[in-house]
C-alpha cells in the first residue's frame, strides 16, 4: 500500500494476473475436464490490489497470455500441458474485513477469455495485505489436482511485509509445499526490503522463488515481421467457433472482447501472445464452442436439443451437421498451424534482437526461468 512504483507498469509479467469478478466464483464446468493425452499445470495467481498497484494490473493486462504460452510446445512424456488459472485477490478495502480483505475471483479454470474479461474489471483501492491468509485460503478451497506429476504453483505479488496478518504466512509456505504446491513470491520493490519483509523466507519454505522488480529496467517487447499476420489469423480463427447452448452467445462475444482487448497493449505483445495461445492446446471453450465440445470433451450432436445449435446448423439436416461440424474443426487447425509456423520463423527473430539488446534482466525472463526451473522437476520439457 506504499508508494505505487513508476516502472511497475514496465516489468511486471502476466503470471500476475488479476480480477474482479462482480459475481461469486463459480467451480469450472465438467467440460473443463483433462484428456487422457493432457497434462495439468495448475497456476493460482494472487495479487495484491490495494491503492499501490494499479501499475501491476496495468501490465497485467498487457502480459496475460504469456505465462500460459511457456507450455506452447512442452511435453511430459507423450503428453500436452494445458494450463487452468485461479485468480485471487487481496488487500483491498472494498473486500470484507471478515474475510481478511481477500476474495477468490475465479477457481481453476480453463477459460481464460474469462480470466481476461475479469481482469479489464479490476480496480484498487487501499487495505491491508495478508499474504499468509492468501495463501491459507487458496490451499485450502482450490481443487488442487492430487497427482504428484502434477505441477501445482502460486504466484503472489504484493509490496508490504509478507508477515502481515493473523495466519503466520511462514506456516502458510510450508503447508503449501507439504501438499506439493510451489510458492513463487513477488515483491514489488527493492530486494532489501523485500528480503526485510520476509518474501524471500516464504518462497524458499515453499521451495519457490523471490522475485523482485528491477525499477531501471522494462520488459521489452520485440516487434517481428511476423506479428501482424499472427494479429490477423488471430481473428480469422474466430469464425471457426460456433457457439452452442445457453453459454454460446456470452462465449462468442467475450472471444471478440478479448481480442480487442489485448490489442490495446500491441505495443506490449498482447495481442501476439493472445494469438499464440489460441493456437495452442491450452486454449479451450468446450462450455461454449461447438468444435471443442464435440472434439475435446465428447459432446454429441444427437444428444444436443435442437434449440441448442445455432442457426446454421439448425437448418442442416442431421445427417449433415457433423460434416459441418468437421469443417469447421479442419479450417481451425489449418489456421491453428499457420500461426504456429510463423511464431517458429518469430522466434528466431526475437532470439537475435534479444541479443543484440542486452535485455537478460527484466521480471519476465526470471519468470520464465522459475517456471520452466520447476515444470522441469515433473518431467515437464520444453522445447
């Protein structure tokens, strides 16, 4: 609740998300569910949106989709990992002291259209920060997968001291560590005080990082010849989604939302890592989107109501829905792959900027390190 640090708004990654949902979090939908060639990543992202952090959900906005896009072309074995995210917040006045100035805004989900929507929604006010009852309430009321292949983590931001609070945040750590959840700490600050507060001591408890934020430095994004073809396939893909049942007409729009949402930080990179993302696996709208249900949690034309289908479908006969349906999947993936091939030729030309830049010392890439760092440890490889 300090002073709002200036370059906060330039260094701070997307694995800080954060929300408001107006509504009561709701559990995720049985469509939600993992396949059989998935591997989970769960990721509970925690943030402080007292008055000292409108920097942090600004560049939140800009870097949603990044930390999502590190499992782009991981494996564990033959499998693919998919990501879901729950959002916390905490230390803002507008929450309820009862519940120690903390509210779970989403459970772990795979919709993150809906992480983002929530996102845009988030405002700040000043509190007091409790990261041990943070920490307490996200171990205790997510729906942590119990395998131990699993790797299960918590990001939490803040820039008061990480004692703070009437549940002992160290005790916190090591119940988190106990039930194999990482906890990565942030300190929105200089390292000494940070160090002083007591985040270093959580994240080694918990056999995560601290991280600090490096004022003098920004998170730099790098503009590639291929961005703006991305951009644009981007949106083509969004007339491959046919939207189904009550959830369809919300779920359609929220994409849009979203899409135009990000690209209001296209000088950060959002709107190309939003692309990336719904080219990859971890980008799933079964509860809205035809081709996901019927592809990826086994939903079946013949099982659905006929008020259910959209119009064009609806005008279909029956035994040429699923053809349609077909289609529509086979132009997603030729798409899907489009963009995939041109971030390959991207990512050469960023890796050669990058050098010539010197940038090898922003929050983003000690992020991205933590990351991969811990996947690793649950055979998790990257590519």
């Amino acid at each position: 609740m300090k002073t709002t640090l200036p370059t906060l708004r330039q260094s701070i990654l997307g694995l800080i998300l954060s929300s408001a949902l107006l509504g009561q979090a709701t559990e995720p939908a049985k469509t939600d569910a993992i396949r059989d060639n998935e591997a989970l990543v769960q990721i509970a992202i925690l943030l402080d949106t007292s008055s000292s952090m409108d920097g942090l959900i600004e560049q939140a906005k800009s870097q949603l989709w990044r930390i999502v896009n590190e499992f782009n072309d991981a494996r564990q074995g033959d499998k693919i990992p998919v990501v879901q995210v729950a959002l916390y917040e905490y230390g803002n006045n507008n929450l309820s002291i009862g519940s120690n100035y903390i509210r779970k805004v989403l459970p772990l989900t795979r919709d993150l259209d809906r992480v983002s929507e929530n996102l845009f929604k988030l405002t700040t006010n000043g509190g007091n920060e409790y990261c041990g009852a943070v920490i307490r309430d996200a171990l205790d009321s997510l729906a942590w997968d119990a395998k131990g292949s699993t790797y299960k983590v918590i990001f939490i931001a803040g820039n008061e001291p990480f004692t703070q609070g009437p549940v002992n945040a160290q005790d916190a750590c090591k119940a988190a560590i106990q039930k194999g959840v990482v906890v990565n700490t942030i300190h929105c600050g200089n390292q000494a005080d940070g160090e002083n507060g007591g985040w270093r001591t959580g994240a080694a408890l918990a056999e995560g990082r601290f991280l600090t934020i490096d004022q003098d430095k920004a998170v730099v994004h790098i503009e590639a010849p291929q961005d703006k073809e991305i951009t644009r396939l981007s949106i083509e893909l969004n007339k491959t989604y046919i939207q189904y049942g009550k959830d369809g007409g919300r779920g359609r729009s929220n994409m849009s939302r979203q899409d135009s949402n990000a690209s209001l930080f296209e000088k950060a990179g959002a709107a190309v890592q939003r692309a990336l993302t719904k080219a990859s696996p971890s980008y799933s709208n079964n509860s809205w989107d035809l081709v996901d249900a019927n592809k990826k949690a086994g939903v079946k034309l013949e099982e659905l109501k006929e008020g259910d289908l959209p119009p064009e479908m609806q005008a279909l006969k029956p035994e040429e829905r699923q053809t349609y349906l077909d289609k529509k999947a086979a132009e997603r993936s030729q798409i899907q792959s489009q963009i995939q091939k041109l971030n390959e030729e991207r990512q050469k030309y960023v890796a050669e900027k990058a050098k010539e830049s010197g940038q090898d010392d922003t929050l983003d890439k000690a992020i991205v390190k933590a990351v991969r760092e811990q996947a690793e440890k649950k055979a998790i490889i990257f590519k």
